[in-house]
C-alpha cells in the first residue's frame, strides 16, 4: 500500500501540482506564533511541552483516522495515505524557482536569476555573480529535495499510515522557526536533528547509487563534518560528489566575506550542471520508487 500511496500522490502532484500554499504555510505560522507566547519562558522544558503540544495531537489525529478507514475499508486508508502525501511530499513547491532560474541563465538574463535565487533564499543577491548564483541554486534544490521529497518518503514508509510524514514535515518546521529561539528552540532542534540523522543518509547513498559512487562516498565522509549544519552536510556533500561539481566555498556578501567550507570535487558550479541536478534527483526518486515496489511485493510473497 505504501508505493501505491508514493506513486498515486508523485503523478497526481505531476498532473495537477497544489498550488499557492500560503493559506496552509500561514495556519502553521499562526499555531506557531501561538505555542511562542504561550510557553516561552526561556527555559528548555517549555520548548519540549511547547513541541509536544504541537506535533503529539497532529499524531495521534493522523493514525486514529487512518486504523478507522483502514478498518472501514483498505481502499479508504490508501485514499488517505494519498492525500496526506499531496499536501507533504512538495515536490512542485520548489521546482519553479530552479525552473525559471534555468531558463534566465540559459537566456543570460542574470538579474532575472540574482531576483529568483534572492526570493528562494529569502536574501539580497544583486551582488551575487554568476558562478554563485548557479551554485547556490544547485544547493538550494538538494536540500529541497530531501526535505520536500526523500525525507518525507523515508518516514512515510517507515511508521503506519501518513503519520511518519506528517511528523517530519512538522519537525523540520518548527526546528528550523525555532532556532533562534536558544534554550527554548533547543528540544525543537534535536528532534529535528533525530529525525534527519537516518534519512539524509538514505539520501546521500541514493545519490551514490545513481551518481559518481566513488566521489559521492568521499565527499560525504570528510567535507559533510565541515558544514555548519552536518545534517544537510551530507545531503550537499554526496550531492557535490555525485554531480561532480565544487559547491559550498566562500561567497561575496554586501560587507565583506562569507566564509564556507568546500564541498565535492570537480569542476566549478555551470549551466549544465542545473540540468545534472533535475536528473540526479529523477533518478534517485525512481530508485527509491523501484525499491518500495521490490518491498511490497516482498510483503505480498
């Protein structure tokens, strides 16, 4: 039932992405903003009641309805499955800024791809060049990846029902909201950090498996320690390596310098290498399809 659910909600996602989800991204905000005043004292043990609040009733929510559709009929769980992906899973949320952001450099309007990775980023870019621009937008899209497609998969599969991707989705939200937040942010932060440690390295080996293996393995071994978050290290890293490409590095900021570790190992971050991102990532959803198919039918047998 788990890879009906990926491939149903992958191709309707592809036939009809969902589209502005402002309404759903200020719903989160808001129940955010809400649990910020009403349990931050500065201690770290509101932050936990303040997590708990937020992710344990979703839960239990998520697995009650899906055992009673399962126990009214398995078609309805799958149904259920389906549509809590659609509204997970994110693949198309992303696609659109690298898309027109391959389109303006394809057409060399680089103020055009300085706007466009300015507004994915959420930063000023008109002094970013074109090497950065193109880097970072590679950068960008693996994370993005992981966090909108394979770790949301990785969990789906792993606990009952779409709980484990509704638990994700909430992790990686409110730790990323809640880290400026010190000791009040730090529980939302560990159980992000709990979460990612097994699925960015399902990741990282996927993009070993459809990529340059023997790059990606070192890339991922001594340059993913070296970036501020280790988590996304490895999802860049095996992603350098697997591309052949040098991401990471320093990068001109509006005073002075920023200064960041290298990552993988080849040739300067170029145009066609916006393309060996689409398909690196096409690959390493179709072997992690391939591999539920394999399971269920494992299952079944």
């Amino acid at each position: 039932m788990s890879a009906l659910a990926v491939i149903a909600a992958l191709l309707i996602e592809q036939w009809r992405p969902l589209g502005d989800r402002k309404a759903y991204f200020a719903a989160l905000a808001a129940g955010a903003e809400w649990l910020e005043r009403s349990f931050n004292a500065g201690e770290g043990r509101h932050g936990m009641i303040a997590w708990l609040v937020a992710v344990l009733p979703v839960l239990v929510a998520a697995m009650a309805l899906y055992y009673l559709l399962l126990w009214m009929h398995p078609l309805l769980a799958l149904v259920f499955n389906v549509a809590a992906l659609y509204f997970t899973l994110g693949f198309r949320q992303f696609s659109h800024y690298f898309t027109e952001l391959q389109l303006a450099i394809r057409t060399d309007d680089l103020d055009r791809a300085r706007d466009l990775i300015g507004a994915w980023r959420a930063e000023p870019a008109q002094h970013r060049s074109r090497e950065e621009v193109i880097r970072l937008a590679i950068e960008e899209a693996l994370v993005a990846s992981h966090r909108h497609v394979f770790g949301v998969l990785f969990w789906f599969v792993l606990l009952p029902g779409p709980s484990g991707a509704i638990l994700y989705r909430l992790a990686v939200y409110l730790g990323r909201r809640w880290r400026g937040l010190g000791s009040f942010g730090a529980f939302a932060g560990r159980a992000c950090h709990v979460l990612e440690w097994p699925a960015v390295r399902l990741t990282a080996a996927a993009f070993a498996v459809v990529g340059d293996f023997e790059d990606t393995i070192y890339c991922w071994r001594t340059q993913a320690p070296t970036w501020p978050d280790p988590d996304m290290g490895v999802v860049l890293a095996a992603g350098a390596g697997a591309l052949g490409v040098r991401l990471g590095m320093p990068l001109a900021a509006i005073e002075g310098e920023e200064v960041r570790p290298e990552l993988g190992a080849g040739e300067p971050a170029d145009a066609p290498f916006l393309d060996g991102v689409v398909g690196l990532v096409w690959r390493a959803l179709v072997v992690w399809v391939f591999l539920l198919v394999l399971l269920s039918f494992a299952r079944i047998f």
